[in-house]
C-alpha cells in the first residue's frame, strides 16, 4: 500500500518540478520587460497579491505559514532566475536581520553582511547592493535611532516592511552556575533583562556590537553567556541553556527593505507610508502638524521623535500612517504640510504585511 502511494507522490512530484519550470520560464520573460522598461526587479506590492491570492485559494488545506515559507522560495527562485540580487543586512552571519532578509526574500538571493547600519545604506546608495534589510523598532525595547537618522539623511526609500518575531535564548558552554559574564547586544539584553535580573543577578553584563559576536565569545569562554536566537547557536554550535528568555512572549522586531527607487503601487493592496516633518518654533505647531490627517480621514500608525542635530531642541517627527503617496487624500495632506512646516519629506509607501 505505502508503494501505491509513494508512486503517487513521485508522479505528483514530476508535475510540480514541471509547472516550477513553466513559471521560472514566465519570471524570465518578465524580468527582460522589466529591465528593458529600467524596473526594478523585485516588486513587494505584486508579491503581496500572489500571497493573498495563495491564500484565498487555499481554503485552510495548507498551514496558512508552510503555504507562505513554500512560495516564498519559490517566488526568490523565479527573482533569481530574472537578475540575481544583492542584499545586504546588519551582520554577521546569523543576526536577527539575516533572518529577517531571509524571510522577505528567500535563500535564492545573495546576501552581504555589513558592519553597521550607515554601511548598509552606504552600500545601496553606491549600487553594490540592490536592497538593505535594517531594523527599525521592537515591540519590547522601541526604536532604533540609528536607522531613524539615516533614513532623515539618505535618498534611499522604503520600498518593504518585515515583522519578525524575536526568541532569544541564552547561550553558553557552561553552566547556569559557572556564568560569570553575560554578552549581547544592547537591544538583546535589554528584551531579557527581568529574566536576567531573576536568574543570573550577580552576572556582569557587557554589550557588543551583535549577537553573533556574542555567541563567539561564549564559544571562546565557558564562563561567558550569549544572549541570542537558535539560528546563532546552531551555526556556532554552542548549546542553549534557555530557550525563549525575553521578558514579553510575544517580541516582535519591525525591519525595513530600503532601495533607490520606489516600488510601484499595486491596486488591491494596502500601503503603510512613512514621513520625516520638522516644525516651525511656535505654540501649537504639532497640533497643527496633525490635524489634516484626521481631516482626510487617514489613520496615523507610529509618531517618533528625534533630535534634528542642527539646532539645540529642534526635533523631526516620523510617521507612519496608513494610504499610499499615490492616494488623492494623502496628496492632499502633503500639499496642506508643505504650507505649514520647514520640511516634509516622503520617505517611502510599501504594503502592509
């Protein structure tokens, strides 16, 4: 009986590789249209119809993530048959934002690890990279400021969004009672710290600058412990001591996929854009700077503030709101914003995940 079926699945199996080659063969086609009309390559908006699409169709036969992890290979698969695209993320090897480029564009593109996230723009804003994959808040620990000032500085736009959620485990060679010294980026620490503070408090904490470079040192000391994903583990292998340490189950870091050009708007879908506003000095000036989005109806998502680092106290504002640039109502607030404060500057519209 198993013979019966495994032969089934063998001549299933030959169809499926034949279709995936039909639909390589079809990606090709499209890619040459699109690098002779100078698009891009990678288009998240017509992703995110094939994925509703899938799972519409689907009906609940397939888990909703397999069906998803699945196409997503597929369709990197079919990205890399049109051009094979360079992508680069805050490294080393390993990090929260490998996994995070991993997940939104598939094992089938080549990846650049890069020392920190000003290089990760450096490298787009130079074309040795098509994209970069940077962090950008966590639902535990905030913002990350370094991606905030240069998304206020760079040409580059945002052309995706990834939520990825964060298990961070502790790490190390010894024992819960042999750890003298815990290692981990700020962010990490800080996600675990009431774990920390209850099981290891006498530990001396040290922060580097990733958790991979965390985990190597673990490997190096037994009296070391990293604070850091499964993935950093395994492929240091150094054993897990604990599994899912951060305080707040549900950890979620958001990434952006920043590029030089933006993504064109699919119809079907919905858009998120981001803007960076400065104010004028004056009494009421964030009032005002809000009001227009509530008059055209548009549902503000994130307000962040940051120092400006041009004038003592002077800060820019990001937004995030739902609607995309293209959007009548949101023209309409650009061009009411433009009247009103110094600068507006439109940093990118991408779908919603």
């Amino acid at each position: 009986m198993k013979d019966k079926f495994r032969e089934e699945i063998d001549s299933i199996d030959s169809e499926i590789l034949k279709l995936l080659s039909r639909r390589i063969t079809c990606a090709k086609e499209i890619g040459k249209i699109k690098l002779e009309a100078g698009e891009d390559i990678y288009a998240p908006g017509r992703e995110t119809k094939v994925f509703e699409h899938l799972l519409k169709k689907n009906g609940g036969q397939i888990d909703e993530a397999s069906l998803k992890a699945i196409y997503r290979e597929i369709i990197s698969a079919s990205i890399s048959a049109e051009k094979k695209l360079q992508v680069a993320y805050l490294g080393p090897a390993a990090t929260f934002t490998e996994q995070a480029a991993i997940k939104n564009f598939g094992s089938s593109v080549n990846y650049r690890a890069m020392p920190s996230i000003p290089d990760i723009f450096s490298s787009v804003e130079l074309a040795e990279c098509d994209y970069g994959v940077v962090p950008i808040e966590n639902s535990t620990d905030g913002a990350v400021l370094h991606t905030m000032d240069m998304l206020a500085e760079s040409n580059l736009t945002i052309v995706g969004q990834i939520y990825l959620p964060i298990e961070q485990c502790l790490i190390s060679r010894g024992s819960l009672s042999t750890i003298r010294k815990i290692c981990s980026k700020d962010k990490a620490i800080g996600q675990c710290r009431n774990w920390i503070r209850r099981n290891l408090p006498n530990a001396q904490i040290e922060y580097v600058e990733s958790t991979s470079t965390a985990v190597r040192l673990a490997l190096e000391n037994a009296e070391i412990a990293a604070v850091a994903s499964e993935l950093a583990a395994k492929s240091y292998q150094v054993p897990i001591l604990e599994a899912h340490i951060q305080d707040m189950k549900n950890n979620i870091t958001r990434f952006l996929v920043v590029g030089k050009k933006p993504s064109p708007k699919a119809d079907g879908v919905q858009y998120k854009t981001s803007v960076v506003i400065s104010l004028n000095d004056r009494p009421g000036a964030l009032c005002d700077m809000i009001l227009p989005f509530g008059r055209y109806g548009i549902n503000l998502t994130r307000i962040e503030s940051r120092p400006s680092h041009k004038k003592l106290w002077d800060y820019l504002f990001f937004i995030d709101f739902l609607g995309h640039i293209d959007d009548e109502n949101v023209q309409m607030v650009f061009k009411r914003l433009k009247e009103e404060v110094p600068l507006v500057k439109w940093l990118g519209s991408y779908p919603v995940e």
